[in-house]
C-alpha cells in the first residue's frame, strides 16, 4: 500500500495519470494484509477501496481475479476521461454499456468481483500456489522467492544451465514439460523479451523464467502433486535435454507464434 501512495503521490506531482493495472488486485490485497504492518486486521474490500482511492482508474483483465472466462473493464475516476475514451470503447469494442460482452458476462464479473476478495477463497487461492512452490522447492527446482499469489516462476535458465540463454532454456522448460505431462506453461523470458530493434540481437533479460500460473477455481492439491512428480521427471534427464531455436520466428508477437525446432 505504501508503494501505491508514495506511486500517486509522484504521479500528482508531475501531473500523470495513475492507472492501476487491476488484473490481480485481490491478491495483491491479501498480500498486504497478510505483510504490511498496519493492514493485518482490515478486510480485503476495506484495502481494495483504499488502494483504488490512490489512483485515477485502472484497466482490468477479469479472466484473472474476477474468476470468468473472458471480458474485462476500464474504469475513470474523472468523467472527462471517462467520455473521450467513449468513441474509442466503441471501435474496438462496442457500445459501452456492454463492452463487446454478452449480458451473462457482464453478471459473471459482478459476481466474480465480490467472490473475488472473499478472504476464505483467498486462502485457498494463494495457499494452493504456496504448496507448489514449496514443495518444487523441496525437490530442488530453483524458483523465484517469495512465492506469488497466482503463479510459481521456475529459474528456467539456472535449471537447464547446459542450454545457451539464446536457446531459449525457458522455453524449452515449458516444452518438456507439455512432452513429459500435457502441462501448458509460459516462458518469461528472452522469447517474450524480443529482439533489440537497433541491433536485431534478441534481448538477454536477466530473468529466464518458466511460469506455471495456476487458474482459479479449477485444480486440486492432487493436481499440484502432478506438476511436481513431472518436474522430478524432467530433473532426472535435464543434462540430456537440447535447447531450441526458430523454424519459423513470427515478426509480431513471436511470443504467441513463432515455431521450433531441438538445436
């Protein structure tokens, strides 16, 4: 919370907007209650309004903390704002008293909303990502510290050492996983980093990261203890395991379409 304000207090002070990006706000909130001092006996909702009184608005994705399957908003604190960003809603999305969504979307966001910051679903929620990590931890897989709320970050690079940052370690973690078990992971990484426009060298980020975002509402601890034995599996034959390189790079959202092939 303190970081929101101290965030506001600088976009006043240059006179920027402050939007909030809002996809995951609920978590974000139990984590303030659970480690900022001062916050331990407020409610979520209580720390949700105090967190969106510091900003302008925000944007939204509500397939995330809003629990539906698609839809988000834009939401203004200033009317003006609010009416200059109208003509654009509607060329791209539609009218706005309904986004481009359907009216049962529109109620699964109003629900997903409130059941969204019920602390109990929370618990369960971040307790569920929590046990992941933990036990991937036990077993000896490097992972980003502290645990998030919504997914476990395995240090693909530090995990398939052997591989070349430019063969896309992470990547190629995601891959064996999809091959070991038919889990669907996401590179954070020098993929998704893209290219350098000036020099036409992919970017080298510092972090190489597989993520392993965990969707609401649908897996059991069971399903967790899946992803670890499959891990273990990819473990045991990592020294083994070849990087990756284009077949076909995708000179938009390489992230999304490019194809591979085993270097």
């Amino acid at each position: 919370m303190e970081n929101i304000k101290k965030t506001s207090e600088l976009c006043k002070k240059f006179e920027v907007y402050f939007f909030i990006d809002a996809a995951r706000f609920a978590e974000n909130a139990f984590f303030i209650k659970q480690r900022e001092k001062g916050f331990e006996n407020k409610s979520i909702s209580e720390i949700v309004l105090e967190m969106f009184s510091y900003a302008d608005g925000c944007t939204m994705s509500a397939k995330k903390d809003a629990i539906v399957n698609i839809g988000g908003l834009i939401a203004f604190k200033e009317k003006e704002l609010y009416e200059k960003s109208i003509p654009f809603g509607i060329l791209f999305e539609g009218f706005p008293t309904y986004g481009g969504l359907a009216g049962r979307d529109l109620e699964a966001i109003a629900v997903g909303l409130k059941e969204g910051i019920q602390e109990d679903y929370l618990k369960y929620r971040i307790g569920q990502v929590k046990y992941l990590g933990e036990e991937l931890n036990k077993i000896g897989i490097p992972i980003m510290k502290p645990i998030g709320g919504h997914a476990v970050f395995v240090d693909g690079k530090k995990f398939l050492a052997h591989i070349p940052q430019e063969q896309f370690p992470s990547h190629t973690l995601c891959t064996e996983l999809y091959i070991e078990a038919g889990i669907r992971a996401v590179e954070i990484g020098t993929l998704l980093a893209g290219r350098d426009p000036k020099t036409g060298k992919d970017k080298m980020p510092e972090m190489d990261l597989m993520r392993l975002t965990i969707p609401r509402r649908v897996y059991l601890k069971e399903h967790m203890d899946y992803i670890i034995e499959a891990m273990k599996n990819i473990k045991e034959r990592k020294d083994k395991i070849k990087g990756l390189k284009f077949e076909f790079e995708s000179p938009i959202l390489r992230h999304f379409q490019s194809k591979f092939k085993r270097v």
